[in-house]
C-alpha cells in the first residue's frame, strides 16, 4: 500500500468513526429537551464515582446515568415540567461506603434549556449505618488501584513496544485509546451490539487504526531520515488534530459506554461492579498472552531483538520493517481495547486518551525504557499508587501521586525498576 492511499484510507477511517459518533436520531437530545444533571459529593466535598443514578416519575424509571471520576453525571431527559425522584444508589461507587441508597425528590420547573446542576451530597458522618473502616477503603482502593494499573499496562506497553522498535516517542498513542473507546460507545451504545463484541470489534479495529498511522505517516518519516526530535513534535501535532476531530463529532461531554447492567460483586470488604472484575480478568489474560508472545513467539522474539539492537538485527535476518509494522498493528490493538475497557470502568469522552497519557508515560518510565515486563510492573505501581493515595489528598489530584512516585523512584534508580545501567559517552 502506497502512503498516499494509506492515508486515504486513515482518514475514511476516521471519517467512519466520527459519522458513527454523531448522535442518531433516536439517540439525540432535541435542543428544548426537559432532564436533569448532576454532581455528586462525600460529606467532606469529595466526587463520589461509579454510582448509579436513576430518575424516577411515580414508580416508571425514565432515565439513568454513573457518575465518572469527577462525580458528574450527564444530562438525564425527562417527558416535561414536574416532580420526579432521584435514586441514589453507591454500592459500586469507587471509593465509597458500600450498600447506601438514598432518594431525593425534585420538582423540576424551570425553562427545559437551563438543565439545572444537583449538587447532591450524600452522608458520610458517624451516624451512618454503614461506616467503613479504613481498613476496608484501603482494600477498596487497593483493588480499584490494581484494576486502573492493569488498563494503563495493556496501553502502555504498546507504547513500549514503539519506542522499542521505532526508537520515538509517540505523543499520539493516547488517541489510540480514545479512538478505541469511542469505537466501542458507537457500537455498544449507538448500534446495540453486545459489550463483548463491541470490545473486540473496536480492537481490531484499533490494529487496522495502528496500520494505518504506520504507513501513513511513520514509515515514510522514518525512510527519510528524520529526526527523533521531528517524529515527537509531528506527534504531537498530530495527537492535537485527531483530537479535535474526535471532540468535534463526540461532543466535549462524558457518556457511559453501555446502559447494560451486570450488578455488583462484593468480595469481603470490596464492592465493584461484575463489570471490573471481568475487565480485570480480561486485562490479565491479555497481558499474560502478550507476555508468552514476546518470550516464546517467533515473532515476539524478533521484536525483542529490534529493541535490543536495530542494526544487528538486521544484519541477522530479522525483517525490520514488517516486524515494525506489527508492532504498530499491535499497539493500536492493545490501546484500543484499553479505551474499551476504561470506558466500562469510567466513562468516554473525547479526552480520556490523552488524560491517560502522563500514567502511560510514568508506567513506562517507572519500569524501565523499552522493557515490556518491567511496564507491566511499573503500570500497576502508578495504578496503585493514584488510587489508594485518594485516601489521603483529594481526588482532583490523585494524578499526582503517582507522578510523585515516578519522580522519586527515577531519582534513586535512573533506569528504572527493569532497566539496566548503560553508560552514555
């Protein structure tokens, strides 16, 4: 395939997924829609995530939403003027107190275009029923900080892989994982397919999506000669324009990635969504075939060469070219189905790949350039560390801690947790 029709066929595929996103008739909130949103806050003013919010006319659900990460929830239409219940419920809630539900009623009549804000704050004092230990928040966090850090690795070490093989940073693998994420919405949501096929449709649309930024763009930069420092930079240009393409369609909104419901799991002290835990495992068996594939893999085997040294490789017989290629491929997989999987456990939007982006790069550095075991490692480490660290400073900045630890750990070992101690000049 020559460049100039790969990047044909790059952009009809964003062409694609953009018309996808566009909000069906069915779908779209007309512009004097009556309905309700929201904001959801802890007793001390702290966002309240992956609750479940329902309103309710009488006893006929109208319409739902989970709050994201920030305790939002997004516009819920109602048929008009009136007084209708909120429902609630906080059992899956990341973070929070287990098993609470609370109802609220609200008479909603202002103009339909004003779509007034509830700031909702649910009680989090002594009184209540259910005070957990914080023993049990930090078993909580523990596993939602395991369940973040295996979805950050499965992005990441595509993102290795990369800089393994094309020895360049690509600032635009973030949208990778949005445009894996936004894919799944519009298959899950617009078109109605099942979750699990939705996500492995987005995947392999994700490599298609990875093919193509090889031959479009990579490649012919690569074939001719230019610099690392030019690779980065038209990355970035480049992770910008796709982004404003995909906010354009998408809208600068978060949305849940289905209206299917698994229920909750409770493990012990622990409550998450049946959601989590399968993505959880799905994260695990991904990453351990991806493992096996660069161990035993003929292929795999060969990548790890190229990352090791390019030119011996060459000279050894390896095809460095095609090897690259599939890399490339892989790594849109990879951050494709990351976008699915974090869009289940959050919600999408337009951004949720370049927000991940800085844990991406601290999974990676953390654990070592280059290496993939040690990215695995380093990821579930930032995972960590961003979630239980909530326990401590707000959740605004949970972010933060886990860029802290990067920086501490790069100051007593340069290379990494994995990385080995090369000598420069």
């Amino acid at each position: 395939m020559t460049p100039s029709k790969a990047i044909r066929w790059l952009l009809a595929v964003l062409a694609l997924a953009c018309v996808l996103a566009l909000p069906s008739p069915a779908a779209a909130a007309p512009a004097d829609e009556w309905g309700f949103r929201g904001l959801l806050r802890d007793g001390e003013k702290q966002p309240v995530s992956g609750a479940a919010v329902q309103v309710k006319d009488g006893d006929t659900v109208v319409g739902s939403d989970t709050t994201d990460d920030k305790g939002r929830w997004e516009i819920i239409p109602v048929p008009g003027p009136g007084t209708y219940t909120l429902t609630i419920d906080t059992t899956a809630a990341s973070g929070h107190f287990a098993g609470d539900e609370y109802e609220v009623d609200k008479e909603l009549v202002e103009s339909p275009t004003t779509l007034p804000v509830l700031n909702v704050v649910v009680s989090t004092t002594e009184s209540s029923q259910q005070v957990a230990s914080f023993t049990d928040r930090l078993a909580q966090r523990a596993v939602s900080g395991f369940n973040l850090g295996l979805l950050i690795a499965i992005a990441a070490i595509g993102l290795s892989l990369v800089f393994g093989t094309s020895r360049f940073t690509n600032f635009a693998h973030g949208e990778s994982v949005t445009f894996g994420g936004l894919t799944g919405f519009v298959l899950a949501h617009v078109l109605g397919l099942p979750l699990l096929l939705a996500a492995a449709v987005a995947t392999v649309l994700g490599g298609f999506f990875g093919y193509a930024q090889d031959v479009a763009f990579w490649r012919p930069l690569r074939r001719r000669g230019v610099s690392l420092i030019t690779l980065m930079i038209a990355s970035i240009g480049i992770s910008m324009a796709i982004r404003s393409l995909m906010q354009f369609s998408f809208g600068s909104a978060s949305r849940g990635m289905t209206e299917e419901s698994w229920g909750t799991v409770t493990l012990g002290p622990v409550v998450m969504p049946a959601t989590s835990y399968a993505g959880m495992g799905i994260s695990i068996v991904v990453l351990a075939g991806v493992g096996l594939w660069l161990k035993h893999g003929r292929i795999g085997k060969a990548t790890r060469a190229i990352a090791g040294n390019t030119a011996l490789a060459a000279t050894s017989g390896v095809a460095v070219d095609k090897i690259t290629r599939i890399v490339w491929v892989l790594a849109g997989a990879l951050a494709a189905l990351s976008g699915v999987l974090l869009g289940v456990f959050n919600q999408v939007s337009f951004d949720m790949g370049f927000n991940l982006l800085l844990l991406m790069f601290a999974g990676v550095i953390l654990g070592g350039l280059g290496t993939s075991f040690g990215t695995l490692a380093g990821s579930i480490v930032v995972g960590l560390c961003t979630e239980i660290l909530v326990l401590w400073i707000p959740a605004d900045m949970k972010y933060v801690g886990g860029l802290a630890v990067l920086v501490i750990v790069l100051l007593v070992r340069p290379q990494g947790i994995f990385g080995r101690r090369e000598r420069i000049g």
